[in-house]
C-alpha cells in the first residue's frame, strides 16, 4: 500500500463563491474601518502638534510638562 502524498490543500474544500452584493457589502466596511483609522491618525498629529503650541501656563492646567508635550508629540501617527 502506497502512503498518501502530502498536500497543502488536503482537507480544505472551496468555499462558493461570495455574491457581488456580499463582496460590496464587505468592500464598504472595508473603506469605513479605512477612513475612521484616517481619520484618526490625522486627529493624532493634529493635537500632537497642538500640544507644542500650547504656553508654560496652558500645559500646567492640564497637568503636563514641556518634556511630556514634546515626548507626545514625537511619537509617529500610528503609535496611541
């Protein structure tokens, strides 16, 4: 008796193929969730580059440091 071949494929089945509505459907959410994370990201370096803006008295009533704003603002995008 011959062992069977290994096979990246063994065991899967294909899957039907998604409705043209479904595929729009999952390509609108997709471009939601894109442009809320740009939105985001664009907020970020928005208030990042505020902070430095912002005088001695005005950081104080926050409760931040010169350092801290110049810490948060050098952050990249991307990085909470």
């Amino acid at each position: 008796m011959r062992p069977q071949a290994y096979s990246l494929f063994a065991g899967t089945e294909s899957k039907p193929a998604a409705s043209p509505q479904t595929r729009r459907h999952r390509i609108a959410e997709i471009r939601t969730a894109l442009m809320a994370r740009l939105r985001e990201w664009r907020r970020r370096v928005r208030t990042r580059n505020e902070l430095l803006t912002l005088t001695a008295r005005d950081l104080r009533e926050i409760g931040w440091t010169r350092a801290e704003a110049k810490a948060e603002a050098r952050k990249p995008f991307w990085e909470a």
